[in-house]
C-alpha cells in the first residue's frame, strides 16, 4: 500500500486521533481530550473537500474500511467513557441554574 491517496492519509490520521482520544478519555482528561478533538474536527472538514476523484483499489478500500470500523468502535467506546462526566457537568450546571434562581429571587 505504498501509492496512498490524500484520503487514505485522512483516515490514517482520524484513526491515531481517535485513539489518542481514547486514551485520554479513559485517563479522565477531558481538557486534553477536547484539543486533540478539534483536531479530529479540522480532519473531518479536510476529508470532506478533497475530491473522490482518487480511484481506490480494492485493498485500499478494504484498508479504510477496517479503519472506518476502528474509529467508529474508539468513538462509541469514547462516547461511553464521557456519559459519567457528561452527568456530573449537567448535575452542576442544574445546582448552579438552581443557586441563580434563589440569588435573583432573594436579590442577591
């Protein structure tokens, strides 16, 4: 697979991303995660210009068809990693919605 295309090389960068983020989602670090997230993004947005005029092989696509798979499987486990912390910002924010309320009621 020596002769890549440009979108072999998206995929190739979206799957060590992902993998990346998985790692720091199960380390717990959100912050980090979200910059390496904004990467993935800009990956996303350069995938979507580039024209299919690359006429794959059928191991090329094959190839990015397991690194589909890959990252589809690294965000659901990320997605899963995130949904307890997700809870606990959603918990915070309600407290805190809840605090602005009693404070303007109260005119604090």
């Amino acid at each position: 697979m020596e002769d890549k295309s440009e979108i072999l090389h998206c995929y190739e960068k979206m799957l060590l991303l992902t993998a990346k983020m998985l790692a720091l989602a199960n380390a717990g670090e959100w912050d980090a995660m979200s910059s390496v997230e904004a990467e993935f993004r800009a990956c996303v947005e350069q995938l979507k210009t580039i024209v299919p005029s690359d006429n794959l092989s059928a191991e090329q696509l094959q190839y990015k068809k397991q690194m589909l798979q890959q990252i589809l499987a690294d965000d659901a486990q990320i997605r899963h990693l995130m949904m307890p912390e997700m809870t606990r910002l959603g918990d915070l924010l309600g407290y805190l919605r809840q605090r602005q309320n009693v404070n303007h009621a109260y005119g604090y």
